[in-house]
C-alpha cells in the first residue's frame, strides 16, 4: 500500500471498504479462414466439449489439438493453447 504520511494523499481519509477487482479472461488468435484475430471465448459453445482443460492451462496434453470455432465465420479449427 501506499505511504499516505507525506504527499499529495496525506490528510485524506481512505474508504476502509475494499473495492472490486475483475478478472477479464481472452483467449485470442487469428483466424486461419477470415484472418480476424478474434476472442475464441465469444464463440456461444467454447465450452461445450472443452472442459477438460483449465483457464491458463498450456503445454499439456489437453490443451493441444484443441478443436475450435471462430465466433466471426464459423470456421472450424485446431489450436494449442498457450499463456
């Protein structure tokens, strides 16, 4: 935390209530058919079928050879999840 003794915060009180903070989850690459780099995670069914794999999981054997569509064209394809 911040050292509120000296500066231009010193003398103002500070909420004692903790703030919210969000996570924000992508999972990026670009298109091989429409070259749109896109968010696979807007695509409404990523996760039907891919649950067998964590957020963040990479260099594994479930997370190679993934099967995915591209939530702009609809195109079908594999990817290797990375982090």
């Amino acid at each position: 935390m911040q050292d509120l003794s000296s500066g231009p915060l010193y003398g103002r009180s500070m909420n004692t209530e903790n703030l919210t903070a969000n996570w924000s989850i992508e999972l990026n690459c670009d298109c091989p058919i429409c070259k749109e780099y896109v968010n696979l995670l807007d695509y409404p069914d990523f996760w039907d079928g891919n649950v067998r794999f964590n957020i963040g999981e990479h260099n594994t054997k479930y997370s190679k050879n993934v099967e995915v569509k591209c939530p702009e064209c609809g195109a079908e394809f594999q990817v290797d999840l990375t982090y």
